[in-house]
C-alpha cells in the first residue's frame, strides 16, 4: 500500500514536456491522507495538462456522503477496471502524483519505517493515480484522488508486498490522455525495476503525521 509519502524541492522530470509551468513550491515530509496534495492530471475543460491540488482519500461519485467509512486511499492495479469505485475514474481521469519518496512500515520485531525513494538524488517519483470528482445535494464539491499501488519488486518485497505503481518518464503523457487503449496504460501497473529504488530505515519521529521536516527523511542505523 501507500499510506504516507514526501514531496520536497521545486521540479518534477518531465513537467516542461508536458507544456507545464513549474510546479508550487513544496516542502512536506509527511504527507498523509485526507491532506490535499499535489498531482498533475488532464483538465476537463481545455485537455491540457495541468497542476492541481486534490484531497487524498477518493470519493466515489455515487457516495452519499463526502465522508464515508473506508477512505480510499489507494486502489489495487488488480481488477481497477471493473470495480465500481475505481473502474469510471480508470477510464477517464488518470493523474500522475510526484512524490520524493514514500514510506513503508516493516512489521518484524516491531513495526519499522522505511523511506523508499528514487536511486537518483535529482530524480522523482510519478505514482500512477486516479482521481474522482463529488458533488453533494447541498452544493458541496470535492475532487478527491487515490495512489494506485501494485505487487511488491525485489526492493520492497523484504519490507512490504505492495508498493505505488511508479510510470516511466515516457509512459506519463499515455497515462494522462484519457483517450488512451485502456489495455495499454493497465500494462503501466506493474511493479518498477528495482533499481529505480533506494530503501533505508527512518527514525519513529515519522510515525506520528503531525510531524514535518527533514526527521522524517533521516537515516538510521538498525
């Protein structure tokens, strides 16, 4: 799963190729769901692509309430197509989240946290996404999103059995047209290559998601 992730630094590769402006200015560490985050995705009005900042935890269009009981966070690749929370925003309204690195917790004498982040120090994550648009009788909106997440490779397997799906630099523009062969872009949820990884154990400063900074980032030895 993807239950917490990091954005920090002001790029993301691949943002010029898609006639984006460089993205806002964040520095988070932490970042947990039901917080807004940042994505790029397909505008429905001019078909461009476009930043956006969208709340974490889908809600489907059919939901009664903007709050339900099971925050979507994550969707597994596996059946995306047909379920009915998943399979309308598959179709039409991908998005790409970057991330610097997300966190996974190893449940073996204890709960350890992990930092995964890209091998290249100047490089970022683009985890595949979804993204849902709500409206409520009473006039209420929320555009929400969730992290697809995908079978574990060889770096994340001794840690967890799943990860975020991570597209290629030159997949992000398929993904993004929502006119793209739905086969084509469920081939993109795979586990990535490993050594696109870097893992590393973190302090327990980053369990509790009030915490922020570089603490959260911070190498240990176990």
């Amino acid at each position: 799963m993807c239950g917490r992730f990091a954005y920090f630094g002001n790029g993301f590769f691949g943002y010029e190729s898609l006639h984006l402006p460089p993205p806002p200015l964040i520095e988070q560490y932490n970042i947990a769901p039901s917080q807004d985050i940042l994505v790029i995705r397909t505008s429905l009005i001019s078909g461009q692509a476009e930043w956006a900042m969208l709340h974490w935890g889908l809600v489907p269009f059919w939901s009664k309430e903007s709050k339900t009981k099971h925050i979507l966070i994550n969707a597994r690749a596996e059946g995306i197509e047909t379920k009915p929370s998943f399979r309308s925003p598959f179709r039409h309204r991908r998005c790409v989240v970057p991330a610097s690195g997300f966190y996974e917790w190893m449940h073996r004498d204890g709960k350890q946290p992990y930092f995964i982040r890209p091998a290249r120090d100047d490089n970022y994550f683009a985890m595949a996404g979804i993204w849902e648009h709500w409206q409520g009788r009473n006039g209420e909106m929320v555009n929400s999103v969730a992290v697809i997440t995908t079978a574990a490779n060889k770096v994340m397997a001794p840690i967890h059995d799943r990860m975020p799906a991570i597209l290629a630099e030159d997949n992000i523009p398929e993904w993004l047209d929502p006119e793209s062969d739905r086969k084509v872009v469920a081939e993109m949820l795979k586990p990535c290559p490993g050594e696109w990884l870097e893992a590393y154990p973190v302090g327990a400063y980053v369990n509790n998601p009030r915490h922020d900074g570089e603490g959260c980032i911070t190498r240990i030895e176990t």
